[in-house]
C-alpha cells in the first residue's frame, strides 16, 4: 500500500481549536477506494513556487477545493482566457481532502439532480481526459425505510425523479440481499440508485486541476488574497503577498475561509463550520471475501451512511442538533492561521447512538476495529444547500461557497456557474442555491442556530410544505406578528412569518405534517368559502418592493419587461426575460407618478430580482434610482365580494367600479392611514392590496377588521390564497415559469408583447421560439384522488410511460376535486385528454380541462354587464 494510506507518521501538531494535524506532509485524503485506493501511477503535483505569473485576469478563483478546482477546469474548458485560481494553502485543504467523497444520483430537489448526474457522468470520464485517476467506485447505493412513513417518502422522491432521465427504483428484499448480504434486514423498503458511488476527493481535484493547466487556466499556491477593492469600472485589485492582479469578476470558492473573503468586502456570509466525524475499520473478513463491492447505505431511521473502504467499512453519522457540534469560534475570530489539513479531536461518544444502529444493521460491524476516526470540518448555510451565483449589491463578485455536500456538488455547480458566467444567465433553474435567498436578517445566531438543525435533520423526512423552526422568528417579521402568532400556523418565506391557515375553536393546531391530507385541510376549506363569499384580509407583506424613479426609468422598464410600461395610475404583470427567453422573474409594475414606479416581487425573489434590474441599470448606464423599501412597508390584501363595502366605510375615495378600476393604483387614507391601494388580488375575486408603512400595519388592520363586522370580514392564509388562484388559472413564478421555460409554453402570450417597439431582453429568442413552435405546454387538470393531493413536480403518465409533470396543485374546494398544472407534450395538450398523475405509487386519472375553473372576478363582471352568465 502507498503510505499515503496506511496512516503512517500520525503525529500532532497544534492548530488551535482542538484540532490536529494527521499526516504532515501527506496531502493524500485519510480515506480511498478499495484495493488501489485509487492511487497508483497518479501524478502527485510537485510544491508550487508561489508565483503570480500575471497581474491580470478574467476571472480569479479564490479557493483550491475541489469546487473551486472544478470552476477552473470548466472556464478554461469553454475556452476562457485568463483564469486564475489562487489557494492559500495547498490544493484540498480545507474540507475537501478528508471528505468521505460519496457520490448519488439522487436529491430530493428538482434540479439539483441535474447537478448531481453532471457530476457523476464527469467523474466517469475524467481519468481518460486527463490521464489522472480518481479513484471512482460505483457499486450503487441502498436507501432504507424502515417505518410506514418513510415508505411514503419513498413513494413521493419516486414521483418526483421520475421525470428525470437517472435511474432510480424500488427493490425487493431478494435483490436487496443480493446486493448487500451482510444486511440484518427484517422490514424494510429500499430506494437503489445504480451508479452511485464514493471517488477519492483529492485524486478528484488533482484530476480536475490537470485538466484545468490543459487548458489553460493558472493554479497559483500558496498565494494568500490579504485585500479585495472594488474598482469604479466593476473591476477588481486582488491583493496578495506577491503582488496585485487586476480581474475582471472574482468568485469566492474559499470554503471554510468563505466568511474571511466576504468581509473584506463589507459581507457576511451566513456560513459556519461543523464537525463531522466518520469511523474507518481494519479489514472485515466477510468483507474480504465479497466478490464484488458493496453498495453505499444510508439508513435513515438510523441517520448514518456506509460504505466499504478497501476490505473494511467506513461510516459516517449525523448527529442531532443537541449532540452535533459547530466550531462557532471561527465565525467570529476567523480560522485559526495556518489551519489546511488539520482535523479536530474525535469524540465517539456524540455518535454512539448510530453506531450501534449501524451495528444492528450491518452486524460484521460489531466484531471490526475502528483503525481511523476523522473529525473535520464542513462549512453548513443555514439550509444546508450552497450559495452559487453573483452576490447582490456588488459588482462582479460571484460565489460558489457553502457546500455540506461539496464532492458530488463540485462537477455540476463548476459547470453551471461556469455556463452563467460566460452566457450571462444560468442554464437552467437553481433559485434554492441562490446566495442573495439570505439578507441582512440572516444573522450569525440564526446562522448557528439552522446549521445545527440542517446537520441533525440531515435524514429527517422530507414532508411536502416542510417548516422547520430552529431560529425563528427572525428580526425580520411583519407589523402583524404579534397580533396574530397565537391565531394561525405560520410559514417561514425569507426571513418572514406569514400565516398560512387560521384556527377556530376545534381545529387542530399546530404543525403536523404529512404526504395526505392533514390537519389544515378543513380550516383551508373555510377560509377559501370566506373569501369567495364574504371577505378575508391577509398579510402580504413579505412581497419584495421596490421603488424606481429617474429620467430614464420608463426606458429602463420598457427594456427590462416583456409587457408594456403600465400609465400613470395603472398597474400589470410583467416578467423580466433572460437572453434565451426564458423566464426570470414576474412582478406587478404600478406607475404612481409620472416616472416613478413601484414593483413587486415574491418574498422569495426579493434580491434575486434586485440584483438582475441593477445589473442592467449599471451596464446600460440607465439614470434611474432603484430603492429597496421591502422591510419598510407591509402589505394587506382585502378580497372577497364584500371587499369594496368594507373599504368604503374607511374613505371619502370613491371605490366603485367605473371609478376605481380594475389594475388601477392611486393614494389614499383609510381610516386617516396612508396607503398605495392597487386594485388586483391573486386570490381572483374583488379585492385591493394596501401598501402602507410598516409601523402602520396594526392600526390599519384593525380598522379594517373593525369596519368589516356587518359583513362576517375574518382572517384567511397563504394555502387558501393557493388554492383560490389555481382555481383562477393564475402561474405561479417558481412553479409554472422559472428559468427552464418560456413565456408561450407557460401560456403567458397576454403579458408578453413581441410587437412592442423597445428591443426587450429576450425578444429575438421569443420570436425564434415562436417560429420554432412549441415542443410541449402547459396544461390544467383535473384529477380524481382520495386522501391525497398533487404538490408539483410529480410525474404524469400516458400509456405507460411518463410524458411530463406537475408544476402545481391542490384540492379545488369549489369543485371538490384535485386540481393541477402540469407540462405535457404538444401532442397530448387538447382539452379532453387523459392523462395519469402519480402520487404515493399510486397512477390517478387526470383530464386536460379549459382553464379556469373559475373565472376571475373582473371577467364574471364584465360577462354580466354584456348579459351572459358567468361560470362561477
């Protein structure tokens, strides 16, 4: 065996922190593949001589893992020049190095399997294009459920992979057995993933770093960045001991260092290390004796992975959140200097727990040596998924940082960051690894308070409408929190509290999750019935909100949106486009004054849309100011057929039809509170929404609710919003259009207006894409289920085969049925086509309807007045 693996010159060296140095001078990871190890004949690098070598460059990497490694090799692939990566230390230090390097097709997410395949089809190929093994086994992995509700998870990931091109099944026990007979299994389900695997992360990165100088790019280490200034060109001076290179963008890949980077510019990353520890046996002779590799396991129930390392086994835990440990003193005194390849003490007590789970599971486990424990550190986001793109509010400042999961991650997100660096918008949707989904609420106490949370729920069953409360509530809550904490469940959207559905005295309370329906379905019910016939208020004030105003803001806006400007005192839905047509963000567009705008996003998309309109503000040298007035105002929406009555009381303004439009916006006082009310609801039914200063959101909503008695006015939340406007046909950003489709497939045609005179971003595409004609649509069903409802995202199905997915769905409490949308191909788009919706293992008939169940209020209004009789 080469030394690098069989733990030679263990030795101690104090880093600080509790931690120790393990195998001075190696630089080999303490893990590798079974019998080569993944080692033989590869090219160790030789010591770089700290060297510049330029003092310009495209773009600059800051980071030698694997993931900033990867970006390196991806960016001089694609053919761009100048790109240099700069490593503190050595190539793998940090996390990458001790990583126990597992590798799986699957991910509970929609497109992060796409990441996930990128990877594991890069890894395959990758010794042949470079000459540099990396050790890649892939002997498949075994996911195990162990209890009724896992076996519904089970049966949700399978419906929602389904549409994807990986392989992923339900095995029996026989095949299961067959793969892993060391297995003590008495009931259980299993998900198999064929292809899976583990890869020698430092062979990986240093295969990656030789494709890297193949083509190209420069790899400069141990080259420390002591200084970053922004220039007023968008350019960046990169300072170093060396010398200064002037770069055209930089991209943060520093891992555990990320946070150090991002001050220097005035950031704080919302990051902090954990501990991870995995335990390595001796040889296990039923393991020696297997004649093919064992599959990787992940035990759910048990929360652990394992995986055979040569002809013993490796695993790994997750510990809960009140054993796991954070190393929280790096968040505020920074890592230790010279901390690279150093571990921190084990602690096999916090994981004792698993081990005999894992024990019981795989009993060979019982009689083997622990020969290696790694204790090391592993940099969690407050979700756990990583920050990836351009960072908001600074020029050419991109990040690819975060990654709990960072050697199956690192192939896919180096080529999809690389993709959106050189086309200028991303290949495809990844909204969940957005870094601007975190803001200045987003402090290092909840920071520390969801990395702990994210590590414990690592295995935690996946629920759909899934809440979490570990640093909750925020800074960052609306001016009606208090009021209404104790009435209704909350959801957590960016930082906010926002109810999602009230209580009356014999609900059920709570947060009680599940893959059926649950306690909230009958209160949901209630409050649709509320809305749709007397009126409801809820609280919209997690919308992004934005003010713009400037001499060029009308240009600005007619350039940034698909729709026309909308005129004083009138407001539409517009989408912001990408390039290739695709959508990448729908506001609402209300002109007040001549000139001056306000637009209103999503919580969700609150900086990512602020960050894409200052971009095109800076490069089109647009004069416009743009003004971020989200956690300045609250908004409350009032909907329903009584919604006029109650407001009238409030003011001298006259609210009648012919006076107060439909998509008409005006100021006024309700109740002597100023407000911008915008006459539109998503709800679909009679309603405003009443921007107002935040601190008068009490004030206002008592009133309200005070002046709507006579009318039975109450509370109703965001699934009753839900279901009110999918019964309306309204898209959904993030669901129906996203960036991986177009403003025709989603049935946007009204809103987009190619025959607009000012060039659009993403008008030529549009009208190619128009040319081209359409490949699939999306279309509106209706489903018949029995205790269980469509979410998105699950697979439909036409004569055996799957044809397209879900977007979104709910039970229509006006039709008493489950409603959807979904994208089907062209073919199978007509109105009266049957088609199969799969939930829980199970195929539902669908049926292609005319959309919309319901007509909106405006329409039924406008059907009357012409004397024909509206469906309702």
């Amino acid at each position: 065996r080469s030394p690098c693996c069989c733990r030679r010159g263990r030795g101690r060296r104090g880093a600080g922190d509790g931690s120790q140095l393990l195998w001075p001078g190696c630089g080999a990871p303490p893990s590798a593949g079974r019998g080569s190890c993944g080692r033989e004949g590869l090219l160790w690098p030789l010591p770089s001589s700290p060297s510049l070598g330029k003092d310009r460059a495209d773009t600059v990497i800051i980071g030698g893992g694997c993931v900033g490694v990867s970006l390196a090799y991806h960016l001089a692939k694609a053919g761009l020049k100048d790109v240099v990566l700069l490593e503190k230390s050595e190539l793998t230090a940090g996390s990458t190095w001790h990583a126990a390097g597992l590798t799986t097709y699957f991910h509970p997410g929609i497109n992060l399997k796409k990441i996930h395949a990128y990877s594991i089809k890069l890894y395959e190929r990758l010794e042949e294009e470079t000459g540099q093994p990396v050790g890649f086994h892939q002997p498949g992995s075994i996911r195990i459920a162990s209890t009724p509700t896992r076996v519904d998870e089970f049966k949700y990931q399978m419906t929602r992979a389904g549409w994807h091109p990986t392989e992923q099944y339900l095995i029996t026990p026989e095949k299961v057995q067959e793969l892993f007979p060391l297995l003590n299994m008495d009931k259980a389900d299993i998900m198999y993933n064929p292809g899976d695997g583990h890869i020698d992360p430092y062979s990986l990165t240093m295969a990656l770093a030789a494709g890297a100088r193949k083509y190209g790019a420069q790899l400069n280490y141990p080259v420390q960045v002591t200084n970053l200034n922004s220039r007023s060109d968008g350019t960046w001076e990169v300072e170093t001991p060396l010398g200064t290179i002037q770069a055209k963008r930089i991209v943060n890949t520093a891992g555990f260092w990320a946070r150090d980077i991002g001050k220097m510019i005035g950031l704080q990353h919302p990051l902090i290390p954990v501990h991870h520890q995995y335990v390595v046996t001796s040889t296990v002779p039923e393991v020696k004796a297997l004649k093919r590799e064992l599959p990787v396991i992940r035990d759910l129930e048990g929360s652990y992975y394992l995986r055979q390392e040569r002809d013993g086994l490796l695993f790994g835990p997750y510990e809960s959140e009140e054993k796991m440990k954070l190393q929280e003193s790096w968040v505020t005194n920074g890592v230790p200097p010279g901390f690279g390849k150093e571990l921190f003490e084990s602690d096999l007590d916090r994981i004792m727990e698993h081990i005999e789970a894992a024990m019981e599971m795989v009993p060979v486990l019982r009689k083997a040596d622990i020969v290696n424990t790694i204790a090391g550190p592993i940099t969690y986001s407050p979700d756990i998924l990583p920050m990836v793109g351009p960072h908001q509010g600074v020029r050419n400042y991109w990040v690819a940082i975060g990654f709990g999961y960072g050697i199956i991650h690192a192939g896919g997100m180096g080529k999809y960051l690389s993709d959106w660096i050189l086309e200028g918008e991303p290949p495809f949707d990844l909204i969940e690894v957005d870094p601007n989904r975190y803001g200045k609420w987003t402090t290092t106490e909840y920071t520390a308070a969801k990395a702990r949370e994210s590590y414990g729920f690592n295995n935690i069953v996946g629920y759909p409408k899934e809440e979490r409360f570990a640093g909750r509530p925020t800074e960052r809550t609306s001016g009606l929190y208090d009021l209404l904490k104790s009435k209704c469940s909350m959801g957590f959207h960016a930082g906010w509290e926002q109810p999602h559905w009230f209580y009356k005295p014999g609900d059920e309370t709570g947060y009680k999750p599940s893959f059926r329906r649950t306690n909230w379905f009958d209160p949901v019910g209630r409050e649709y019935k509320q809305v749709m016939e007397k009126v409801g208020v809820i609280d919209l004030s997690p919308f992004g909100k934005f003010k713009v105003k400037g001499t060029d803001s009308v240009k600005l806006l007619d350039h940034l949106f698909a729709n026309v400007v909308p005129k004083v005192g009138s407001t539409n839905i517009s989408h912001m486009l990408t390039p290739r047509g695709k959508v990448y963000a729908e506001l609402t567009v209300s002109q007040l004054y001549p000139g001056e705008f306000m637009l209103v996003t999503g919580s969700g998309s609150e900086l990512h849309d602020l960050r894409w309109i200052e971009e095109k503000i800076t490069r089109g040298g647009y004069k416009v100011e743009i003004e971020n007035k989200t956690d300045e105002m609250g908004v409350l929406s009032v909907a329903g057929p009584y919604a006029r009555q109650v407001l009238q009381k409030l003011t001298n303004e006259d609210l009648s039809d012919t006076s107060f439009k439909f998509l008409q916006c005006r100021h006024l006082k309700l109740s002597n509170i100023a407000v911008t009310a915008i006459r539109i609801s998503y709800t679909g039914e009679l309603g405003w929404e009443l921007y107002h200063r935040k601190e008068d959101s009490v004030p206002l909503y008592n009133a309200i609710m005070e002046a709507g008695q006579k009318e039975g006015i109450d509370d109703f939340g965001t699934y009753a919003l839900n279901s009110l406007r999918l019964e309306k046909g309204f898209r959904a950003w993030g669901a129906e259009m996203n960036c991986d489709t177009n403003p025709l497939e989603a049935g946007l045609e009204y809103f987009v207006k190619l025959n607009k005179e000012a060039d659009f971003i993403g008008k030529q595409a549009l009208r190619q894409i128009k040319e081209k004609g359409l490949k699939r649509r999306l279309v509106y069903l209706t489903l018949e289920t029995d205790n269980v409802d469509p979410e998105g995202n699950e697979s439909v199905w036409h004569n055996g085969k799957v044809v397209g997915n879900t977007t979104s769905g709910c039970f229509s409490y006006g039709a008493q049925q489950s409603l959807a949308f979904a994208y089907v191909p062209m073919e199978l788009s007509k109105v009266g086509q049957k088609l199969e919706v799969e939930l829980l293992g199970k195929n539902y008939p669908a049926t292609i309807i005319q959309e919309p169940l319901v007509l909106t209020e405006p329409t039924r209004m406008r059907l009357q007045r012409k004397g024909q009789s509206p469906k309702i």
